[in-house]
C-alpha cells in the first residue's frame, strides 16, 4: 500500500519552554511526524508526547528535531513538547497512510542556501514518501514559500516577522535518487534550509497465474539491518527473481561490499 498525505497543521509561539498542539488524527492515519523548530537556539533536550504516549525525537540539527508515533490514536489529542531554555517554537505536524510501521522515517538530508530564492535538497530515498521540511532561520520579516520541484506545499508558517517554516512532500511513491525544491519570496538576505527524510511505504505483492512457465514480478521492499563485525549478515529478505514456478525462491547472505 503507498503512502499518501492525510493532513497536517502549524503552530507557534515565542518565549516558552512547553507547548501543546492540537492534533486530529482519522481512521487509517498510521504515522504522525512533527517537526520542532526552536528559532532562538536556546532551548535543549525536547521531548514531545502524543495523547501522552512518547514519540520517537530524531536530531536533525542544533535546533531542529523531529519527532514520529505510529499508529497514533484516532480522534483529536495534543502533542505536548517540553524542552529546557526558554524559546520560540515553531511547529509542523503531518499525518499519513499506507506507512510502513515496522520502519521509522529514514534517510535524512540537509540542503541550505544564502541569499537565495531557492532551496534543493536530494538523497537517494529508500521506497516510501519523501518529505521535505524548510525554514528560514535569519532575513527577511516577512516572505512567502512555495513549492518547487518535486514538491507539493502541505502547510506553512508565516506570520508577519515571525521565521517561516513549512513542510512539503512528494505527492507519491519515491525510491532511489530523488530531489526537492522550496522556493522563497526573498532572494536576497534570507538564509533557508532544508531536511528531506521518508516516510516508509507497506509494501505487499500479488501475482496472477498465467498459463506460461514463469511469472514476472517487480517489487521493492525496504528493510532495515545491523551491521555485525563478519564479512556477511543474515537478513530475513527475499531475493526476487523471475524462475519457474516450481521453484521456490531461496535466501542468500549477500557480501557487505
């Protein structure tokens, strides 16, 4: 099943060391992503809670961190940050179905531009949805985002002098190489910077019989495996193949290299 965008929300405040977002998730949603921007750089060590069950923090920069619960109960709750330091939060939340829940966001990138109407970030995307999170950390008061390309703006911050934040994904499957790009109002003294990550997809297979000897399939499957000091690891994957049909498909320890 691919993953695809459900909803998402922004908020923010200045000068706080906790905020509570108010979040609604729907029947089907399988993974809640939010992103914390603490625009001030003062604020350390956050945690967030959904409903008041712990998220998973991911440290993506020295202010910015990012945060995901699969499975999230449906209905609305709030997603409860805390963080030590007084600070401005700015706040993106997305929900999304179709996700992989045995596998948390992955492959995170950065991209930043100075003085610049644009910002691109690639990476080489395990099969899921790629997500792109931007803001602008110093510049101008005001300025507008909007998408570029292989990007679809889901919701931003924008208020005033406040700093600008907004998170875009990529409307549909991804896998390998793959690059987005968020575009800014001002292209002369804002400073914008990206992180790109994936949302994993569930992957399952269906095969109708023909009456020739061997059936083609394609299909991409995402796993996750620790590396051990050996010169091979096992890892509980198939390798796909076109053979005969009565030949079952083997397992094979493939070389690190």
């Amino acid at each position: 099943m691919a993953v695809a965008y459900s909803n998402s929300g922004t908020d923010l405040t200045n000068g706080v060391t906790s905020r509570n977002t108010s979040v609604t998730v729907a029947s089907g949603e399988t993974r809640l992503v939010a992103l914390l921007y603490l625009n001030q750089n003062n604020g350390t060590n956050p945690s967030a809670t959904y409903n008041s069950v712990a998220m998973t923090r991911f440290t993506l920069n020295t202010n910015l961190y990012a945060f995901e619960i699969v499975n999230p109960t449906v209905g609305t709750a709030n997603i409860a940050f805390n963080w030590t330091g007084s600070d401005n939060p700015r706040i993106i939340w997305a929900t999304y179905t179709g996700s992989d829940t045995a596998l948390a966001i992955a492959r995170f990138d950065s991209a930043s531009a100075s003085s610049a109407g644009s910002v691109t970030a690639s990476y080489t995307s395990i099969t899921g949805y790629s997500v792109l999170f931007m803001f602008a950390d110093k510049g101008a008061t005001s300025l507008t985002l909007t998408a570029g390309t292989g990007s679809t703006l889901r919701s931003a911050v924008n208020n005033g002098s406040t700093t600008p934040a907004a998170i875009f994904d990529s409307n549909a499957t991804t896998a390998g190489s793959y690059s987005m790009t968020a575009n800014s109002s001002d292209a002369t003294t804002t400073t914008l910077r990206a992180i790109i990550f994936t949302v994993p997809q569930t992957n399952s297979l269906t095969q109708s019989d023909t009456n020739v000897s061997t059936d083609s399939l394609n299909y991409d499957m995402s796993f996750s495996q620790s590396d051990t000091s050996a010169s091979t690891d096992t890892a509980g994957f198939a390798k796909w193949q076109t053979t005969a049909k009565s030949t079952p498909a083997t397992w094979t320890n493939e070389p690190k290299s």
